[in-house]
C-alpha cells in the first residue's frame, strides 16, 4: 500500500461502490486504451481531454487494486482498442504496466507502451516538480500517447 500525502482531485462520484479487483472506466474510448492507477488516473483524463481536441479518443480505466487486478475489464477494452498504454507514478518494472503486460502477453497480444519510472536511480524534489521532471504530467502524457499512435 502507497500512502500520498498530495491533495487531488475526486474523480468518483458520490455514489461509487468501491470494489477489490475491480476496476472501471472513467471514459469512453475507440483508439487506446489508457490504464492508469493512484494520483495519474487523473491525468490520464486530463490528457484525454487535451488529445480529444486533437480527435482522439481515450478509453481511460482506473485500476485502484493490482492484487487482484481486473483481467476482464482489461482484456475487454484491449480487444476493442488494439493499443494500451499504462501510466504510473512507480517503476515500469514490476508494476501496473508488468501487470497488465502478463494478461496481454497471455490473452491478448497487443501494442503496449508503458509510462511511468523508468529503471533509474531518482532524484528528489516537490511531487509536481518531479511528476514533471519524469514526465508525468498531462500535456507530457498526451504527447507520449500520440508519439505512440504516430508510429501505427
């Protein structure tokens, strides 16, 4: 369990119904799929707002639990899109992009792009500073994602 001490944004309504090993979708979407966790699920949506502008349509989905992580929402949106992407404030080793790496790999051979820490030695400073110095920011993770989607 990872504890933040930042204050963010709300991105369930009132009435959501937590469930372990359930995710959901947050947005709708036909070309990728975005899988985010923790504080980047909100940035995920905001850079589906900046590349909706653009034309293109995220689906977006919240995995708040890894273990057990939702295979199902997964492989459904996956097989819709054909593209996934995850996005994580942790390492890209061993997380929510290896995670959903062995459902695909397994069920669902698709393109996928993990976005997160990559396999390094950090550097300190602010939360913000440094969501921007890893690029994990919503203006960087849209430009990461259509990156992504030029190459296809």
């Amino acid at each position: 369990m990872r504890l933040g001490r930042q204050k963010i944004r709300r991105i369930n309504k009132e009435d959501y119904e937590f469930k372990i090993g359930k995710g959901n979708i947050l947005r709708k979407g036909n070309d990728i799929t975005v899988i985010a966790t923790s504080t980047m699920v909100s940035r995920a949506l905001d850079a589906a707002d900046i590349l909706h502008d653009r034309q293109i349509e995220l689906e977006v989905i919240n995995i708040h639990t890894l273990k057990p992580i939702d295979r199902e929402i997964i492989l459904e949106s996956s097989i819709k899109t054909k593209k996934v992407i995850t996005v994580e404030e942790h390492s890209i080793i061993n997380g929510l992009g290896s995670a959903v790496a062995d459902i695909l790999i397994e069920e669902n051979p698709v393109k996928m792009k993990m976005i997160g820490i990559n396999d390094l030695f950090t550097v300190i400073g602010e939360y913000d500073e440094l969501l921007d110095y890893y690029g994990l920011t919503a203006p960087k993770i849209a430009v990461k994602i259509q990156n992504f989607l030029d190459k296809f």
